[in-house]
C-alpha cells in the first residue's frame, strides 16, 4: 500500500484546519506519524513523522526546525502564521500552521486519523478495530454492544459469550440496520440531545433496556454507541462508556479520512487513466476496471444558468455515483473541469438507459438541464483514454433535442466536427474552390454556396435541390453553369466534388437547413 505523503495529508485536511507554508522537499514526501513536541527530552529519530511545537511560539520555531531537520523529520507543525518559513527552506524541512486558536490535541487528533488512513477496506477504514472496541466495551460495561452510524446503521457489534441479548438486537444484526420504529426515533431524539449516557426502557415486553451514549468529534454527531442492559450492568459502565464513545469518535474520523484519501487517490488514478498518462493495467487493477468497458460523459447545459456551477457540478458527481454504485458496485467516477466521467463496465445495451435515467434524475435534483455522451466500448483499460476523447465529442453536439447519445448514433456529425478541426489546423486541407465560391456569393449577392450544398445533399439531383431551395430545377441549373465559369469549379469531377462538399460543410458550416 502506499504510503500518505504530504500532499495526500493536504488534499484530506488542508485548507483553514492546516496550512502549507512550504515543503522544500516536495510534497510527495511521506508523512508516517504526528507528534507531539516535548521540550523536557530530545527529538528522537522518526524519519517522515510531522512534529507538533506544542508550547514553542512560531516566531522563536527556528531552532526547532533545525533540530527536526537533524531528526530525520518531514516537517513542523506551528500555531499561528509567523513561522521560520527562511529556516524550515534552508534545512529542507516543511513548515505548516494551524490556527491560533487551535487546540493541539485537536490538532494531533486530526492529524493522526488522515496519516492513519488507508484504502477504504474493511479491515483498513477502521471498521475491524471498530469491532474489537465493541467487544472491548462489552466486557468492560456488562452488557452486549453495537455501533450505530447517524443513519442508525450497525457499524460493529460485540461477541462476548454470555451476555444477554433481544429480538431487537437480532434483527439488527441480521440487516445492519435498527428496525425503524416510532418508538426508536423517540429514544434517538432523547439520545442525540444528550452529552452523558442515557438510560432508555425497554421498547416492549420482550425486549430490554438500553444505555446509550452519542458519539461526537468538534460538536459533530458521528454515531452512538449502545449496550443492552441485561441486569448485569457495571457500576462504572456509565463511566467506561463514555471512554468507549471517544474511542469510538477517533476510529470514525479515521475511517472518515481513509474513504476520503481513497476517494482522491482513486479520482486522481482514474483521471491520469482518461488522459493516457497512467500506467492501464496497474490502474485497471486498482480501480477495479476489468473487461470490456465504456466512458460516460455528464455535463450542466451550458446555456442554463446556474448560479454556482462549481458545486452543481460536485453535486451532480455525488448523483452519478450514487446511481453508477447502486447498478455496479464499487465505482469509478472523476470530475474533470465540469464533466462527470464514469467508467461503465461491458455489456453496453443498458449503458444508454443508464445514462437517461441519471440525466432524468440529475436533472430534476439539480433543476439544471444535464447531457449525457457514451464514447466507444473498448477491449481494456487501455482504450479508455479514447472512449472518454469519444465522449467529449459527443458532448459537443448534444442539444435539447438529443440530451443523451452514444458515439455510434451521432457518428457522422462527430465525423465532421473532428475533420473541422483537423483542416482548419492545415493550410493545404483548408485552402481550395470553397473560399472562391463563398467570396463571389459575397461581393454579387448570389446564392452559388447554398446552391451547392443542397445539390450535393440531393445526391446531385437538380429535382431534389430545387426542392430544397424552392426554385424552378432550371434556376439551379443555371446558378451551377454560372458558378463553374465564375469560380473555376468542375462539377464533373467526382473528387472536386467530394472535396468541395467537405469543406463547405466542415469548415463553412453549411447545411440545407443552415444554407
């Protein structure tokens, strides 16, 4: 597994609650524990741990920089925002602030939850050490134990022999989840506006009572933590309780921070992989991408307006995900300057409807129109780059008519885009007949480009084009008579004829609707 590095700590925690001021040495140097500074001992050897100057003003930090330069350290930690910025530089160590008002072990707490995360597994996020807390606090306060999030789901559960149990608990258990009740919903009102453990009664004749306690961090609810009350209760249970709680609130925050650093080094992996810079199959085995598979495009409407895209654009990847997650699993989702990028593993025939569901629902949860564009379906990880260059065409002629297509349905007018693009960039391919006949139409007032167009789109069939431009079929023979001698065109000639179509309609835009 890799190890946290200095910008992962950043990108989880940095903003107001930490400050770089500099990292000489990068920020891709590993940061593998926080510390606290003690002025009583020296500074022992702990290569990559970040030191806490607890009790050091940041003005006088210097000598303390030096001394954790000498220790091996990655970097200190000062309060306030007049650090050693000159020393930390010169001895290569980083230098960070927090706020002054902060409290160190606040600090210290934070700190060690973001360098302690990992990957979300279960074994890594904090979930199994949250099992071995509630076995731990079942021996200790005498009663059978779970873990509960805010959403009432079961987190952990105790499984010390011997202790009483209920059906309530059972059902738990068997589903994750706290049967809903209106009776349950009172006893959570009663326990969420506690800061003491609360002692609640038995929900009905079979069941048994409860002591409870919430779990809280910096005045935020992250759970609670209840233990059945068989009769064979602790006298300090409410006491051990209370202990179990904080514990409980650091093994949270902690599995808080490794979703959220899992989070940003899987985004980070699978928009290096959509822009070919990632190495495919370490990448594919990291994200989970396996097999055939596509990329899905989601964008705002760019003609609506919103009045703060950049969250729109967060909330409409938390919408994608939570729909791509609920079809998939485990999934690969990045927001990449306002577009929404998913991975869909193969088969594709339900991609479409995917897609249009998502748009349907993004749309009405964000009240903003939303487009939808599938790339190509690829053999392998290694192709993704060019599905997501499919998708991002698409997207470009995607309008309210058609908020949702795949590469395959809009491919010739992706065709053309692309070929825009690629004569307007070469002299040779963009010079030719084309700005001839346009500058005649110009200076005489003529119609020969529009003409032109539609006789090509009628399959040179001068009925069907003066349909198209309702005149007589002798008005559009002579209009072409009168273009072959004014602009040196030879409408015999199969490839000028070919090549002038293409231009027309890939670099002057033309069409029999815009014609």
């Amino acid at each position: 597994m890799d190890a946290c590095t200095l910008g992962d700590l950043l990108d989880v925690v940095g903003g107001p609650a930490l400050h770089l001021h500099t990292a000489p040495a990068g920020q891709g140097v590993p940061v593998t524990e926080a510390v606290l500074y003690d002025g009583r001992t020296p500074l022992p050897r702990l290569p990559g741990a970040l030191l806490l100057a607890v009790g050091v003003r940041a003005a006088q930090a210097g000598p303390l920089v030096r001394a954790a330069a000498e220790a091996g350290l990655t970097g200190v930690v000062v309060r306030g925002p007049d650090g050693p910025v000159g020393e930390a530089e010169a001895h290569g160590v980083a230098l960070l602030s927090v706020a002054e008002d902060a409290a160190w072990h606040q600090v210290h707490l934070l700190l060690a939850s973001a360098i302690g995360a990992r990957p979300a597994t279960t074994s890594d996020t904090g979930l199994g050490d949250l099992f071995a807390l509630a076995d731990a606090i079942a021996a200790g306060v005498g009663g059978a134990t779970a873990i509960e999030d805010p959403r009432q789901r079961i987190l952990a559960y105790s499984t010390v022999p011997g202790q009483a149990v209920d059906e309530d608990r059972r059902q738990g258990i068997l589903g994750l989840q706290v049967p809903a009740s209106a009776e349950n919903t009172e006893q959570y009102r009663r326990l969420f506006a506690a800061d003491r453990p609360v002692r609640l009664p038995a929900l009905t004749g079979s069941d048994l009572p409860r002591l409870a306690m919430p779990v809280r961090a910096g005045g935020e609810t992250l759970g609670s933590v209840w233990v059945i009350d068989g009769g064979a209760l602790a006298p300090d249970a409410e006491d051990t309780l209370v202990q179990g709680a904080a514990t409980a609130a650091l093994l949270l925050l902690r599995a808080r921070a490794a979703r959220e650093l899992a989070r940003h080094r899987g985004s980070d992996l699978l928009r290096r992989l959509l822009e070919g810079t990632a190495d495919a199959p370490t990448a594919a085995q990291r994200l989970g991408v396996t097999g055939p598979a596509r990329v899905a495009a989601f964008v705002l409407d760019s003609a609506a307006s919103v009045p703060d895209a950049e969250r729109t654009a967060l909330r409409l990847l938390d919408v994608v995900r939570l729909q791509c997650e609920a079809r998939y699993g485990r999934h690969a989702c990045v927001l990449v300057d306002g577009v929404v990028y998913a991975v869909l593993p193969a088969p594709g025939e339900r991609h479409k409807s995917l897609a249009e569901d998502i748009v349907g629902r993004a749309g009405q949860a964000l009240r903003v129109p939303v487009r939808a564009a599938l790339g190509e379906v690829v053999p392998d990880a290694a192709g993704l780059a060019d599905s997501r260059a499919d998708a991002d065409l698409v997207l470009r002629v995607l309008d309210a008519d058609l908020p949702v297509a795949t590469v395959d349905e809009v491919r010739p007018r992706v065709t053309l885009l692309r070929l825009a693009e690629v004569m307007g960039e070469r002299r040779e391919l963009s010079a030719g007949a084309w700005r001839r006949v346009l500058a005649y139409d110009a200076e005489n007032g003529t119609e020969y480009a529009r003409t032109l167009v539609c006789w090509f789109d009628a399959g040179c069939d001068m009925a069907g084009a003066a349909k198209l431009l309702a005149v007589h079929p002798n008005t559009c023979r002579y209009r072409l008579r009168q273009l072959q001698q004014h602009a040196g065109v030879d409408l015999d000639d199969p490839d000028e004829r070919l090549v002038l179509w293409l231009q027309l309609r890939a670099l002057a835009g033309l069409s029999p609707a815009s014609a």
